[in-house]
C-alpha cells in the first residue's frame, strides 16, 4: 500500500480524534458552568448581572475560574502540538479544536439545562485578562470561521499546496483579531448595567471578522513556492 493512500485517512483519523477531543471537552466546560450558575446566580443567569463580583466568595471564584480558564488554553494549545506536524497544520488545530470546544460548550448548555433559549442570548465568554461578554451568536460566528480555515489549511496542507502566510498578513490577522477580542471585551465592563446590550457594536465586530476573511482569501489564492519562509510557513 502506497504512502499516498495511507497518510490521507492517517490525517482523516488524526482530524477525528481531535473533534471528539474537543466536543468532549465541551461538554466539561458547559458542566463547570452548570455549576457556576448554581452557585452565582441561583434564581436565574439573565443580564443584567445584578450583584456580580459583589458577593463575599465572587472574588475567589472568579480567580479560580481564571485559572481554570488559562489551563484551557494551555490544553488546547498542547493538543494542537500533538496533532499538528508542522506549524500550518498546529495553527489550524488550535483553530478547530478551539471552535469545536466553543460550538459543543452550547449545545451541551442546552442538552443540560435548555440554554440559551436563543442565539440572541447575553453570555460570559471568557474573564482574561477582564470579562468578555455578547451574545451566543457572535462567539459561533467565529467559532464557525475558524472551522473554515482550519478546513483549508489542512486540506492545502495535504495536497502539498500549503497556504502561504506573510509578516504582513499574520500583523493583519492580529489586527483583525483584537478587533474581535475588544468588540466582546468593551460590554464586558457593563454586563450589570441595564443598557448592557448597547455596548456590544455589531459592526466593530463583524470589521474584524470580515477583515480576517479577506486577509485569508487573499493568503488561500497565493500558491506557496518551494522556498517557504521561516518560523512562517516552515514545517518546523
């Protein structure tokens, strides 16, 4: 049997595990957050979040829970490592297995306890290095984004046609991501006021993601050459 008709179900194999991985690993984010919502909101999670880091133990937990977030991080980060034979394809398991933990982390919310009753509801998306907030629908659309190039980027990869990426495109993609992290990070600051859904600026968000589209188009209809650049497209 050639190498050829081993290695594309070696990485369809790879590809599988690593969605189970992080579909299971939602479901422990979404039981965390059961009990989190138990212990701070106890009469119902709905924004505005009256009273929240003011009671006594909020500090605490909030801490661990920031930790606890962190070491999510690093997990994800060790296992896009380990799938990942190069940096392309590292990149794009970060990508899917942070979008498929994201995507899971709803819909295990919803087998559990029957939420969100929307797309449209207000959640906490992450507390590092302060709150993150907005509704469920803008963290998929990302989520849904990231599976999308990460698609690509394994499938050019496989055919021996990998995306190139230049200095110029990754400051774009940094642009175009913190772009992202500020449209969620600005109503995050106001998620116990009333007008908490008026913060959260659905075209500063969606400048963002459309730049990181565009900047991927134009990287995804550039045909790498022979000669790939270092510490960028290198299978180091």
């Amino acid at each position: 049997m050639t190498d050829s008709a081993v290695l594309p179900r070696a990485a369809i194999f790879r590809w599988v595990i690593v969605v189970i991985l992080a579909a299971a690993f939602g479901y422990n984010e979404a039981a965390v957050v059961v009990y989190l919502r138990q212990i701070f909101h106890p009469e119902g999670f709905k924004f505005p979040l009256a009273g929240f880091l003011l009671a006594d133990n909020s500090r605490s937990l909030i801490m661990t829970e920031a930790g606890r977030e962190a070491a999510t991080l690093v997990l994800i980060f060790s296992g896009c490592l380990l799938a990942g034979r190069n940096f392309r394809q590292r990149v794009a398991y970060f990508m899917t297995i942070f979008a498929v933990w994201d995507i899971f982390y709803y819909v295990w919310l919803k087998v559990l306890i029957g939420w969100p009753a929307t797309i449209m509801d207000w959640d906490v998306l992450f507390l590092i290095p302060e709150p993150w907030a907005g509704p469920v629908l803008a963290p998929l659309i990302v989520s849904a984004v990231m599976l999308v190039f990460a698609g690509f980027i394994l499938y050019r990869d496989g055919a021996g046609r990998p995306i190139k990426v230049k200095s110029g495109d990754w400051l774009g993609f940094c642009a175009a991501g913190a772009v992202v992290i500020i449209s969620f990070c600005i109503p995050g600051t106001h998620i116990t006021e009333p007008d908490y859904a008026a913060h959260f600026s659905w075209s500063f968000f969606s400048a963002g993601l459309f730049a990181a589209i565009v900047i991927f188009i134009k990287c995804l209809s550039s045909q790498s050459n022979s000669g790939e650049e270092a510490g960028i497209t290198s299978d180091g």
